[in-house]
C-alpha cells in the first residue's frame, strides 16, 4: 500500500475568530465517494476559491483522480450535509443533509462534469438524512472462477440473475434512490426526466421509530434492500431489516419494511463504548458485515455473518417433528483491537467474481493515529501506513498550528479495488494504491491485470485505478497478453468492443516511458476505425431488390492487383455511393484528415519500422481502410468536387489521391517488404506536396497516470487549481508523426473530435480530462451524418477521459 499523492487546499488568512471557528468545526464529518468512472466527490466547509474563509458552509466538489486539481463545484449547503453517494454508472449524485432535503444531481445533456443541473429535489422536513442508495437496474456480469483462464469471454463472463430494485412492465428497472433518516424513516424517490415532482413514498424501517445513528445499505438479488444499523450503543441489538419497494400506478409506489434476526455485540470492557461504523462487506449479496467501535482505550473491528444453524429438537417432539428446521443467526468471525480511534472504515463494491472469496474482500480503515490499515476478511492486517510525520510535514499549507487538528473523517475504495481515497476532516484528499492487496497472496501478476482490463472492457467500468497500480515492467507484458486474449474473440464481440479496446491499449502505451508513439498510431487507428464507419453508413443501395452492399463491393474491389485508382471505379459504378450535397460537405473536415493521414503514412513508408508493440504501418487492416475510404473520396469528387481534400502542392497538375493510393496499394502487395524504387516514389512525394502533421495528443500534459509518474519520488505534494509542473510531460519528442514547436502549435487550437481548427481565442472549448484534447462546444454543420459523428463522442473523449467546460487563459 502506497501514497500516491496528498492534494490540499491553498493556504488562507484568517482571523482570530476564523481559528476559532476552524477549531470548532474539526468536527465536521467530510465525505468522499469514488464513482464508476473514478471521479471522486467530496463535502468539505471550506470554499476551495475562496482564500479568506468567508463561505462556511457544506460545498460539495468532483475532480477527476488524474487531475484532482481541476475541481468543480456542484452546489453548496448551508445546511450540513451527511449523505453523499453515486450511482452504478457515476453520471447521477445522490445528496442528503441534516434537515432532511435530498437532492439528485446529474451531468447535463453534453456530459460535461463542469455542467451538473439537478433533475429532482425532496424536502423531509426535521428528519436527518444519515445513508442513501440508488436503486440497482439488474445488471450484473461476473467472473465464472472455473473459467478464469479460458480465452473466451463469453465463456469466462456470464450474466447475474439479479433483479431490479423497483420493476415496471416487462421487469425493467426504474431509476430513484432509498434514502434512511436517523430517526427510522425510509423513503423512496423515483426520479424521472419529464421536470415533474419526484414520485415518492414513505415508510417506518421498524414497527415504531428510534434513533438510529450508524446504518449501510447493501443489494439483494431479489431485487431487495438490506438494512442494517445501531443506534451507536452497544447494549442494543445491531437490526437488519429487508425493504422491497413497488411500484403501484404511474405515480405511487409503496415501500415495505420486514425484520430480520438481530444480534447483540459482547464485550468485556467497564468502559464505554460506541459503535461507530457499520458496513456490510460487500454492496451486492453479501450477508457478512464489518462493525466498529471506540472507547477511550481504542477501537475494535469485528466481522459477523448470516449462517443457517440447526437447533437440536428435544426428545418429546422427536416423534412429531422428524425433519430437522434449521434457522438463520449471526455468529462472530473475527475481530482486531487497535490502540486508537476509528474514524473511517469502508468495504469494497463489488466482487468481480462468483466465489466472493477473501481474495475480494478486505477492509480498509483509519485512524486517529494518522494511520491507515488495510485488513483481510479474517482482520488479519495486510499492511499499514504511518501519516503522522507526513500530516507534520504539510500542516503549514492549511494553516493549523499542529498535526492532531488533522483527522481522517472518510474514505472510500474504488470499483475495481485498486486504489482508495482518504478525505480528512479539512477536505484535504489522500489518494492510496493498493499494490499488494489486489490478490492478498502477493503482488499484482499480469494474469489478474489482464482480467480485470477484460472485465472494464465487457463492462464499461474505468480501467484508470488498475493501469496507475500497475509497476513500469509489467506495462508492455499486459498490454500484448490484452491484445493476444482480445484477437481471439469473436468477430462480432471485436466489432462491438473494438473502440473500447483501442482506448485501454493506448492507455497502457501512454503509460509506458518511450511507447508515446505507439500510443499516437493507435489512437489515429482508432479515428480511422470511426471515419471509416461513419462514411459506410452513408451509402445506400441504389436498388433494393439486389442484394449487395457497397462497402462489399469496395473490399472486393480492392483485393484485385490494381494500383491505378481510376481503373477501379468502372467496376463499382456511381448509383451506390450517391450522397446528399449537403451531407458530404459537412463530412469535409473528417475527408480532410482522411487525406492528410494517407500522406503522413505514405512519408513514413521509407522510415525503419519497430515490430515491437504495435505501428500503424504494419497494420495492414489500417493501409487498407484508407485505400477503401480514398476509393469513395475519390468517387464522391466526381458528384462533388467541392468536397475534395485541399493539398497544398509544389507541381500543379499533381493528382495527389491517385499517387498516395498507387504507393499505399504497391506497399500492401509487397507485404511491407523493402523495395527501393517504392521508397523513392515516397520521397519524391514529399518533395511534391505539402504534408500537414498529425497527432493526437497534445504537447504538455500535466496528469496523474503519466510516465512522469514513474521519475517521482512518492508521494506528490498537490494543490488545488495548481498544475504541478512535476507531472507534465512531453510528447512531441517521441511523436511518431510530429515533432518540435509544429506538435505544439498544432494541437493547440485544434478540434480532435471534427479535426478543425478552433482558432486562436476560442470563448469556451470543451477539453479531456485524460489526454487534454478539445472540442468545439457547438459545431457549425447540423447534418445528420455529421451530428451522429459528434454524439459518438458526446460521453467520452476518445481516449476514454471525460469532458469539462474551460476558458480561455485558465486551461
């Protein structure tokens, strides 16, 4: 277990009363959660912007872990708030405070993470807020252990039968969250997009209300709730209770509430003591918890589980009853004792496997003493981490006078189990790598790294936790053994998941010193893998009673040995590939940069080829896919030449489109092979015409998940609305395409999404929170054609970042 970073908020003046409200306010319980997408969200009282402690209140924030010092706001509270959760996907934030008012915050219409509008508010006057949920939606793919080494992923993932929290017609889930207050009270609320009232219901979780001071929620795979909390003393029963929601019409639901077996905690101690936290190990169908509680001589952390028990039947109604009735109790596992104050605690969400063994789950707790210790499920301590001398290190950034006003208040592991976050009680954020407990038996290996890289890329989950946790030696031995299992799939599950596959594959590379360039030619793959999807679905057959596809046609075209491009088109004729003026206009930027990396290629033709990792010229699927698109470039020119490339050329009558597919179609027939005459053909070329470079990643990138990473000593001292020049690092000396002060001048004002030029001083650009690449926030062309193009990237940028709304001068 590592530190990766500490990232603390800018020192501010402050008064003598401001000290003494700060004091004051040490306790403050701060809260962090980490989404699906490794998005953390965190409540803190102080206003990051503002440097004179002014704003008090409840402020609640997101930052992408890769650049945590790119925060943004999302609403502030002047009423504490306690519950902070998201959902499955981590496009919704769920938040209660004190007074009893939730809130449902989601992503705008773009997806941006700086646009967040509240889709739906309920107001529960005088009951606090203390845990909340959203629903579950049914969806669950899992590992089959038996199957762990089999190549296909059909076979190695299957489905989970696990039902939706509240169905509608055909078993279909609704979207809403369950929401607990501290004196009993369960309440539902079903959001919806219409802007109408949530629908919502309400209920007791008991027969009558009590005080409730810790609780957890976890999933059922029935479809149900599981409950259980204390109200913090250890002489009353830690309850468990089962809630089903229902939905009744259109606009009621009911919600029901049944008890389960309880149990009592034991201990010896004369002292008092106060159960603290309660979580259940694991979100989904677990049936074991994790209790903490404190007392003036320390803590103590126990496991209990739900087992079936048979009780001995006496002789009298032996006779009678012949047939033994087991019954369900808690019995206690394992505890561990620490000498010092618990003060977070958290579980893992998920379990990628069928056998929920302890290789899954562990536990993850703090403490008063500033250290942080990662248990087994038998408690047995994994390892430990001393924050102490650290937190001395950095009290001066906040402001306080010495390092026992720090405490960590919160944290929370990631979907993956990767990583975890630590917030303290001053909104200050730790980030922590879990090395060695991702198997509890040794260091990460590369066949667990590979299969949880499949997993995210079947399940959509992000893949950013695992490839940061990953040691530089073992980049490229995962990288190939992802790309070997992936090639064995089946066509149509590598047509479906290509893209995605492209985006962790230059992820890896981007990760690896030197590999830059690799990275490059992928993501210029994975742009032509698109284009070349959004032009065939342009065409149309020009009769439908044949049955032919002109994208077929094209293939098959291409396989004859003809290097001349004119001597082609008679065999495909012109009916099938009639588009709209209007459409091929609006496809002109993307023709361009079809073109432009047709010559880029063809320049690097004579260049000596590296066969370790991967080239765009060894690719011969990629040399064809431009053959196929400059054949219906070149067709669409005959029925418009307005929508042509532009060359800028040294010789006028040079037909640039029919000499770069002549060298491409001879350098496919040779099979890559040196020929020199083929060489001198590709200098003469460049001589000819004017070759634009291309890239796909900006110059100067300040990122967490960088090859800067590995020159670092551990950990970064970050702060917030600071790049740390520690971290940048540039690509434009390895680029495979582009080099110098034209890779920097290039990517500076450019669009990577429509490959135009934005301009010197655009107003507002939307910009990757992964590789900084930009985007235009609104496009000139609505065509459809063009408009279906821009909502492929509408979530996520290419390299699988989300988007973020900035200005000009504060990128």
């Amino acid at each position: 277990m590592d530190l990766v970073y500490s990232i603390f908020r800018k020192q501010a003046w402050k008064t003598q009363f401001q000290n003494e409200q700060m004091e004051e306010d040490m306790c403050f319980k701060c809260l962090a959660k980490i989404s699906a997408n490794n998005i953390v969200a965190w409540v803190t009282t102080f206003d990051l912007d503002d440097h004179v402690n002014i704003n008090w209140g409840s402020h609640v924030y997101i930052a992408d872990l890769n650049v945590p010092w790119k925060y943004h706001k999302i609403t502030s509270n002047n009423c504490t708030v306690t519950t902070l959760e998201w959902d499955m996907y981590g496009y919704s934030l769920l938040i209660g405070d004190k007074n009893g008012a939730v809130s449902i915050w989601t992503c705008s219409t773009d997806h941006n993470l700086t646009n967040w509008v509240q889709v739906g508010s309920k107001d529960f006057r005088g009951e606090p807020i203390i845990a909340g949920t959203f629903f579950h939606l049914g969806k669950k793919l899992m590992l089959v252990n038996e199957k762990a080494d089999n190549i296909n992923y059909f076979e190695k993932f299957n489905y989970v039968r696990f039902t939706p929290s509240l169905r509608t017609w055909g078993g279909t889930g609704l979207p809403g969250c369950l929401v607990v207050s501290a004196t009993g009270m369960i309440a539902a609320l079903l959001t919806n997009d219409s802007g109408e009232p949530m629908i919502s219901a309400t209920n007791s979780l008991a027969v009558a209300r009590y005080r409730i001071s810790v609780v957890d929620i976890s999933y059922r795979q029935n479809g149900n709730f599981l409950i259980v909390t204390s109200d913090g003393r250890p002489r009353s029963p830690i309850h468990c209770y089962e809630v089903s929601i229902k939905l009744v019409n259109e606009k009621n639901c009911t919600i029901v509430s049944q008890w389960l077996p309880s149990f009592f905690l034991t201990f010896n101690e004369t002292v008092d003591r106060v159960i603290s936290h309660v979580k259940f190990l694991l979100r989904e169908g677990s049936e074991s918890l994790v209790i903490g509680s404190n007392s003036s001589n320390g803590c103590i952390i126990e496991t209990w589980e739900l087992v079936k028990k048979t009780n001995p039947i006496n002789k009298v109604f032996k006779k009678v009853i012949t047939e033994d009735h087991p019954t369900v109790c808690w019995i206690k596992k394992s505890s561990f004792t620490v000498g010092a104050q618990l003060t977070a605690l958290a579980t893992p969400k998920m379990s990628i496997s069928y056998n929920q063994s302890s290789c899954s789950q562990y536990v993850v707790a703090a403490f008063s003493n500033h250290q942080v210790c990662c248990l087994s499920r038998e408690l047995t301590q994994q390892c430990l981490f001393e924050l102490s001398s650290y937190c001395e290190d950095n009290i001066g950034k906040i402001g306080l006078q010495n390092s026992s006003n720090i405490q960590f208040s919160d944290l929370d592991i990631s979907y993956l189990g990767n990583v975890f976050v630590v917030c303290d009680n001053m909104g200050n954020l730790y980030l922590f790598q879990l090395l060695s407990v991702a198997e509890l038996n040794g260091p990460l290996t590369v066949a667990y790294a590979t299969l949880q890289l499949e997993y995210c890329l079947v399940t959509g989950l992000d893949w950013w936790d695992l490839a940061i946790s990953l040691r530089p030696n073992m980049l490229e031995a995962v990288c190939n053994r992802f790309s070997e299992n992936f090639q064995k799939q089946s066509q149509v599950l590598q047509q479906k998941e290509y893209t995605t596959y492209l985006s962790i594959r230059s992820f890896l590379y981007k990760m690896m010193p030197g590999a830059q360039g690799k990275r490059s030619d992928l993501m210029h793959l994975m742009t032509l893998h698109s284009i070349c999807n959004a032009f065939k679905n342009v065409l149309r057959v020009s009769d439908i009673m044949v049955d032919r596809d002109p994208a077929e046609n094209i293939s098959n075209a291409l396989k004859e040995p003809i290097v001349d491009i004119d001597k082609i088109l008679p065999s495909l004729g012109g009916k099938d590939f009639t588009v709209e003026p209007s459409t091929l206009q609006s496809l002109h930027q993307l023709i361009q940069w079809v073109a432009q990396l047709a010559l880029n290629v063809v320049s690097r033709i004579p260049e000596p080829r590296d066969n370790v990792g991967y080239n765009l010229l060894n690719d011969l699927y990629a040399i064809n896919s431009i053959r196929e698109l400059l054949l219906m470039i070149r067709i669409w020119g005959l029925l418009r030449p307005n929508c042509l490339p532009v060359f800028i050329k040294n010789i006028d009558n040079l037909d640039v489109l029919s000499v770069t597919f002549r060298l491409l179609s001879r350098f496919v027939q040779l099979g890559g092979e040196h020929d020199e005459m083929l060489f001198d053909e590709c200098y003469t070329l460049q001589s000819q015409v004017n070759i634009t470079p291309l890239s796909s990643v900006a110059a100067g990138i300040h990122e967490v998940a960088s090859p800067a990473l590995y020159y670092q000593h551990l950990p970064l001292k970050l702060v917030f609305g600071q790049e740390p020049d520690c971290l940048r690092y540039n690509t434009s000396s390895i680029d495979t395409i582009t080099n110098g002060k034209q890779h920097s001048d290039y990517m500076k004002d450019y669009d990577v999404i429509r490959n135009v030029y934005i301009g010197k001083c655009p107003l507002t650009v939307k910009q990757c929170n992964r590789c900084e690449g930009k985007m235009q926030l609104v496009g000139n062309t609505r065509t459809a054609a063009i408009r279906v193009w821009e909502n492929r990237w509408a979530r996520n940028c290419r390299c699988g970042g989300r988007w973020r709304t900035v200005k000009v001068g504060s990128q």
